[in-house]
C-alpha cells in the first residue's frame, strides 16, 4: 500500500477526509474539509477530487461537498448492515410499539458504540442518537453492555483514551467503570440514569450472535422517572433472543432448511418468495453470461 513521506498511507489520508463530515456538519467547503481533516488544503483538495471521481463525494451547487450515495451502496452490502438490521427489524419495532420513546440496535465500533438503526416518537425523551451516529462506550447503556462482553484490553484502552463528562451522572475515571462493567456483566443488561442527558435513562441488554458472542446491543431510551427498569428489561431480553434465533438461523449452517443459502441474500433480506426467487435468477443470468 502506497505511504506519504510521514508514514501514513494514502488510504489513511482519504479516510481523514471522509472522517470530517458527521451528522452536525453533513455539507462542507474544500477549506473546512482541509480544517477538521489536519492537513494542506493543496492535498485536501488532491483527496477530495479523486473521492469524487469513485462517487464517494458529491460536490454540491454551492461548491461544498458532502458524503456520496456510493458509501451507502457498500455499507448496505455488508451483512452488519444488510443482514442484522433486516433481521432485527421486526423486534425492534415490537420493542418500539410498546415503549414508543425510542428504540435503537447498535454494534461496537473502536472506542465507540455505533447505531444502525433507531426508532423515534416526535414526543420522546431527549436522545442524540443517529442512525450512523457514534456514541463512547462508557456513557451509553448500549456501549456498556458492548464493552462489558469485549475482552479487557479494550476496557483499558478506553479507560486510557477517556470519555466526556456529559452530566453529572456521567460514569468518571477507571475503577468506576470496571465496577459498572462487572455488574453489567452479572445482571446481563446495562442501566444508565443521566448518564448522557440528565432527564433520559438508556437501558440496554446484549444480543447474541452466531456461536454465542455477543453480536449487538439492544436498547430503550426513555423518561428517568424513577419507575423500575425491570418491564424494559424483560421486554428487551426477549427481543434479543429473538433476534439472536434469526441470527443463528441465517448464519449457521445446518440450523436452516438449505445450509448452502445459510449466508445468502435468501437468508439476510426479509422480502417475498416471489422477489427472492428473482434475485435468484438475476444471478442465473449473470453466470451464463460469464460462462
């Protein structure tokens, strides 16, 4: 792999540069990419036109630039994206009928937890979370119940890097977390009352995957009211074995009714027979084409 004359590759540099847009800054001018990217704006604007050319930036009329659709295309191809969200829909949305705040999956992601998916009522509790959005693992229930099931060379990482205090609740300093993490891990699910916004409560339990590891996180956001979390709870832990079934079905072989479609489309995408048997022959066609 190609490497400037620091060191990092030239994939690295274009990863800055896609790093630079988030949810509060979607659209951004060749300058301010340069600023929050850390590098010359010359080789700014050298990184944001070859991204543009593969579609993995769109320059907008204005001449600011924001993510491309290509990006989506390829993180829709994964089986994260394709498979898990597909698969943990419908329990997400029986979760969500019932707590009608919000309700949301996520997966661990570095130092990070990241949501791929939420569901929302215009009236709930304040909750930052985006579909795409990163929260630290210390201060989201979700992130806890992550970090709490990860090997602990990456609890000391992220006690090493820190996290931001956003309230007074906020879990501070390593032993405070380690404690938090070991009674996650004997409760199986994770509570956090204010630990991000003082007058919502993230309540989170684990989703098993494949061969027992834990895959994601399920979780509620709702009123820090006081009542007891156990009805959430118990809501949630049916939910993730439910989806936990649907995981083991779509990636185990030998669990579902045709073991060599057990990592396919047939097994990922919630869809009719009909549509399924199209795909089906879409690929027929291709493999006679080639051939």
């Amino acid at each position: 792999m190609a490497r400037g004359s620091a060191g990092e590759s030239v994939l690295h540099k274009h990863l800055r540069v896609l790093e630079a847009f988030d949810a509060l800054r979607p659209f951004l001018t060749l300058t301010e990419i340069a600023d929050a990217a850390g590098m010359p704006l010359s080789t700014a604007h050298r990184l944001v036109a070859e991204l543009e050319r593969e579609g993995l930036l769109e320059r907008m009329p204005d001449r600011t630039y924001r993510l491309g659709v290509r990006l989506w295309e390829f993180a829709s191809r994964t089986p994260g994206a394709l498979g898990l969200r597909e698969l943990a829909r419908p329990w997400l949305e029986a979760v969500h009928a019932r707590v009608r705040q919000h309700t949301q999956l996520g997966v661990l992601a570095g130092h990070d937890v990241l949501f791929i998916e939420r569901m929302s009522t215009r009236d709930a509790v304040l909750n930052a979370t985006l579909i795409g959005g990163r929260t630290p693992l210390a201060v989201s229930s979700s992130g806890l119940v992550l970090l709490a099931h990860a090997g602990p060379a990456l609890v000391e990482e992220v006690i090493a890097a820190g996290w931001p205090a956003f309230t007074s609740a906020t879990i501070r300093g390593g032993d405070a977390l380690r404690a938090k993490l070991r009674h996650v891990r004997a409760d199986g699910f994770a509570v956090g009352d204010g630990q991000i916004h003082l007058e919502s409560r993230g309540i989170a339990v684990p989703v098993m995957g494949p061969h027992q590891v834990v895959y994601a996180a399920i979780g509620v956001v709702v009123a820090n009211d006081r009542r007891s979390p156990q009805p959430a709870i118990e809501l949630l832990t049916m939910a993730a074995a439910g989806i936990t079934h649907a995981l083991e079905a779509a990636y185990l072989p030998g669990l579902s009714a045709t073991p060599e479609s057990s990592r396919t489309l047939t097994a990922l995408v919630s869809t009719s027979q009909r549509s399924l048997d199209y795909f089906a022959s879409l690929d027929d066609d291709r493999a006679g084409a080639a051939g």
